[in-house]
C-alpha cells in the first residue's frame, strides 16, 4: 500500500503492535501442544514472513505455507500455450505482470516481448476488452488465470465482450478452486496439518459454506483469514484455541468482509460463464472438479479452440522443488537450488516468481535467525515477549 | 462503474457485485472489480476479541460488550470510495492474489 502521509482505514489498525502483541501473549498460554498450521493463500504467507509473524508464534508450533499461488500453480502446459499465442503477429497477448516471468518448457512472456510479441501487463481483464474494442484488426488474448477470488472479473470480460458483441477477443482459462485442493492436501495421508487458515479474499466470493463438510470430514479448525498482520495473528489464535478444545468447524475471522454464502452477484456471474472441470495443478496434478472452464455458450472466447493449439511435451526442472513446497512438505530453504540456482531474477520454479509464491516471500524477507526483520514492530513486540 | 481511491491513486472500478455500495464506502477491489464493501461493525471485532483478551490477562471477568466502544477509527477519507484491499507495494496491477 503507497501511503501518502495519511493514515489507510482497515488497513492501519491492523498493524497495530500493541494489539499484536496481545495476541501473541494470549497465543503463547493457550497453546500448549506443537500444533501445525496451514495458512493456505500466498498472499497470507508474504504477510506472515515479511512482519516475521512465524517468529512470534510458540517455538512448538509451526506453520506451513499452502498451494494458494495461482501462479505458482499454473500449468506449464498453459504458460507455453500462452507463449505460443504470444508469439504470433496478429495477437496482442494480455496478462498480469507477474505470469510474465514464470518459466515455461523453453521460453517465457517476457522474452516473447523482448522478440518483439505484443505482451502487455494490464490491471483488469476488462481492460483487455477495452482493447479488444480499441483494436478490431488484432485478436487479444487474456490470461485467465486466478483463483475464486479473479473468477468474477474474467467471467464479467467474457460476458461483457459478447454483450458488445467482440468477435477478437479470446481468453485462455487455467482457473483453479480452493475447497478441491484442500481436500486433496487431507486426503494425502502423511501430511502434517491440523488446522487450516483459509484465504479470506476467497470466500469474499465463494463464502465458506464450502469449507464446512470438508471441516467435519477430516476434523479439522479451519479460520477463514485476513491479510493483514493482526488478521494473521487472530487467525492463528483462533485455530489454535479450536485446536486446544478440541474442537473443529469453520470461524470466521475476517468477517469485515466475508459473509457465509459469499457475495452472491458475483457468484452469479462466475457461474453463468464458467463451469466446474477436472484440473491439473503444477506441483500437485490434476484434482477432481477442482477448476473452471468456460461453458459451451462462450466456447467462441476460448483461445485454445479458436488458435487450435496441440498440447506439446513439457519440460520440467530437475532440480526445483516447488511442488513439495506447494504441498507443504518442505520449507523454501531445503531445495537445493534456493538462492543459489534458483533467484528471482533467473526462477526455476513459480513459487520463486510470483509475488505470492513462498520461495519469493523467503528469497525477499530472509526470515533466518540471522537476517533482521523487514518490519520493526514485531522486533520488539519479539523483545518485550522475549520471544 | 465508480471512482475508487487507492490511498491516492483513483480508478475505474466495476461495482457490479456491490448494489448496495454507497459514496464513502470502503470497498475490497480486485483486479478491477469491487468485490464487497467493508463492514464497519465488523471491523470492530478483532478489537472486542483483543479488549476481552487483554481483560483475560490482566484476571478480569470478560465485559459485556459489543466490542463497538473498544477504539476510535479515524474518520472517512474526503473522497467517493476508498479501496482497502489489496495491497500493493510494487503496484497492484502486476498481482493475482488468491
């Protein structure tokens, strides 16, 4: 957030280290037991190693960092599709910034770029439709990549182009869903995590009614969960005090914003242009009803169809291990190739490229004994604890 | 479509899932779509749950409290809507939170 001198509304107060320091004190007596925590979104990890929120936490009690990267999670197959399309004269390829550099088998966006492919990063799908109109001659493409929380504003591109009646604007769709990745993280039986913080941004769209079943099945607290340090911290608290009553369910911490069914407009027009589909996962393979596609109505739009593209062999690295990171099996630090091979300006893997991949997150904030904390307050909120 | 104020930097922004939105309402935007206007009863929860830990602490009966007299916000920023959401350290537009 650019601050200009004044101070953010809902964003401020939850930055607040007196309050965060309450919570880290209420947090350190109630957990009594090593718990293991997922916070699912990578926008929350970034949160957590930036402020160093992980070293504030009881020294038994660790916090795994979960497959909510969208970017990290798109399949190769999709990257080098998107770089094929990019790469043609008549195209204007559009996508957010950070798939630009996301490696593909050979190449990435950014290089087509550089060979002269029309590539633009925009702000908003709807902004690629404004081109589309702009641009009659030329055929725009769209990258819709995202989770539940990106789904609305693409389906609202789709079906604002054929309201305008666009016959050169195309989108290729690798949308994935939260709720099926989750469960198919408890349905591995050797995986380590007793609570979940569900990614709040999420359920702003879908709710959490979702969450519930999956919470009675497999037993477990899960805590829808903010974005902020103190969102952070209450989310944590909130799953550990569950935890400690032996209790599971669904709470929600980040009710400023999220209600239980979502928000039903954009439900609406998510399911009037997507339906649920079969999805692969990079790092993770394909999930069962775990991604959208677009219906046959607005099969016109998909750019796999309209650019009949083959699906080529991919080209995975040897060496990265973004898929045991998405999973939650092992941390940034234990892949041979973190920080050495592997940085952000040359990335073997997506969680190293994207602004919310872990690898990312632990390459910018250090997070090691070592390295002093990007943000001060939790230092002393740290010291005064003596933690 | 409104006028959304990023902390400074005003947009376009499809309010479509949001009718009930008013000017001065705070939204969360994503990527160009307003997706829910913020709560400000709500808001003031995480700061009951803080004052009724804090009251824990110090050995005290838990008050009988809507949580609303726990802080003072400060006030509405003078413009249309403002955008508390997604933060953006290196420009919103080259994020895909999920």
């Amino acid at each position: 957030m650019v601050k200009v001198g004044r101070m953010m509304k809902f964003l401020d107060e939850y930055h607040d280290p007196a309050a965060m320091k309450i919570l880290v004190q209420s947090l350190h007596q109630t957990a009594r037991q090593p718990w293991t925590i997922m916070e699912v979104c990578g926008g929350q990890t970034h949160t957590i190693v930036k402020h160093g929120l992980d070293r504030l936490l009881p020294p038994s009690m660790e916090l795994l960092h979960g497959p909510g990267c969208p970017v990290c999670v798109t399949p190769l197959e999709v990257l080098d599709k998107a770089i094929e399309i990019a790469a043609r004269p008549e195209v204007i390829f559009c996508s957010f910034g950070d798939m630009l550099r996301v490696p593909g088998s050979g190449s990435d966006l950014l290089s087509v770029k550089a060979r002269g492919g029309e590539v633009r990063v925009v702000y908003s799908p709807l902004d690629a439709v404004a081109l589309a109109e702009r641009y009659p001659d030329r055929s725009i493409v769209f990258l819709a990549v995202g989770f539940e929380t990106t789904a609305p504003a693409n389906a609202l591109a789709v079906w604002d182009a054929r309201r305008r009646g666009l016959k050169n604007f195309f989108v290729l769709v690798a949308h994935v869903l939260v709720p099926p990745a989750l469960r198919a993280l408890m349905a591995t039986p050797d995986h380590r995590m007793q609570a979940f913080l569900a990614a709040g941004h999420v359920c702003t769209v879908v709710g959490y009614e979702e969450y519930e079943p999956l919470a009675e099945e497999f037993r477990v607290p899960i805590v829808v969960t903010g974005f902020e340090p103190l969102d952070l911290l209450e989310g944590i608290f909130l799953a550990t005090r569950m935890l400690e009553e032996g209790r599971w369910g669904v709470e929600n911490q980040y009710c400023r914003v999220v209600q239980r069914q979502g928000n039903l407009v954009a439900r609406r027009i998510v399911d009037k242009v997507f339906t649920v589909v079969d999805r692969p996962w990079r790092g993770l393979g394909v999930i069962p009803r775990s991604g959208l596609a677009l219906r046959d109505e607005y099969s016109s739009f998909d750019a796999d169809r309209h650019f009949c593209l083959e699906t080529l062999p991919v080209v995975e690295s040897t060496v990265c291990m973004s898929g045991e990171v998405l999973r939650g099996r092992i941390k940034p630090r234990e892949c041979p190739a973190f920080g050495t091979q592997c940085t952000p300006l040359h990335p073997m893997g997506a969680t190293m490229v994207s602004s919310e991949g872990a690898c990312a997150a632990y390459y910018h904030y250090g997070n090691q004994e070592d390295t002093p904390s990007a943000w001060i307050p939790p230092k002393k909120v740290a010291s005064e604890l003596g933690v | 479509m409104g006028k959304v104020d990023f902390g400074g930097v005003r947009r376009l922004v499809c309010l479509e899932a949001v009718p009930d939105v008013a000017v001065g309402d705070y939204v969360l935007v994503h990527v160009g779509m307003a997706l829910a206007r913020i709560d400000e009863a709500e808001a003031q929860r995480v700061f009951a749950l803080l004052s009724e830990l804090e009251r824990a602490e110090a050995g005290l009966p838990p008050r009988d409290s809507t949580g609303a007299e726990e802080r003072e916000l400060s006030e509405p920023q003078p413009v249309a809507l403002v955008a508390a959401a997604q933060d953006g350290e290196s420009g919103a537009n080259d994020e895909i939170p999920g």
